[in-house]
C-alpha cells in the first residue's frame, strides 16, 4: 500500500464546509511504496508524532502551520533512507511541505490506499 502526497489549494468560502473547493496543486505518488516504507520504518518509535499519525489506509490533512515540525520529522526519517529512491521521493515529499509552509492556503494531504 502506498502513500501518495497531495498539494492542495483550499479556498473556503465563507465557514460552511459545503462552501469549501479544492485545487491539486502537485502530487508525490506512491506507485512503489517506497514513502509508505519509510513510514513504516520510524512510526510508533516515540520520534516522529507527526508522522506517526499518517495511516497507510486512511488520509491526513497537514496545514502550513504544521510544516515545521512535519519537516523536522522528516530529517529524522532521512536517517532512516535506504536508497536512492526513496531519498529521491523524500526529497519531493521535502519540497512539496516547503511550498505549504510559504502559503496559508495550501494543504498537505496524504492519501493512502
């Protein structure tokens, strides 16, 4: 099962969740499992808080003012990389987080299977 990573546009109209519209903005998928393994491989250690809560099975929805401890997380699970490409989907999982942090509409969402 993988996790794919989904950068969202959020535009709320008003407070009414039916008012709610959402844009993809990016994508990191997961064809390989190769995120979904390296959350395999830190969860539930006590380290990552964040990370412990994304479910292979369900979704999660990270605002910008989570970005920071989400990317700090995801140094303690660049300890954890096996090879290249799973350092390669890290690193756009990285850059899809950064981009959330500097924008107070975005959303990070994973999605798993």
């Amino acid at each position: 099962m993988g996790v794919d990573v989904e950068l969202v546009r959020v535009e709320q109209l008003g407070t009414s969740p039916r008012r709610r519209r959402e844009h993809e903005v990016a994508v990191v998928g997961d064809p390989l499992f190769r995120f979904a393994a390296l959350l395999e491989r830190s969860q539930h250690a006590g380290r990552t808080p964040m990370l412990d809560r994304i479910d292979p099975y369900g979704s999660l929805e990270l605002t910008p003012a989570e970005m920071n401890q989400f990317l700090g997380e995801l140094d303690v699970l660049a300890a954890l990389v096996e090879d290249i490409g799973e350092r390669q989907v890290l690193d756009a999982v990285r850059g899809l987080a950064k981009r959330c942090l500097a924008d107070p509409d975005l959303r990070l969402r994973f999605a798993g299977d």
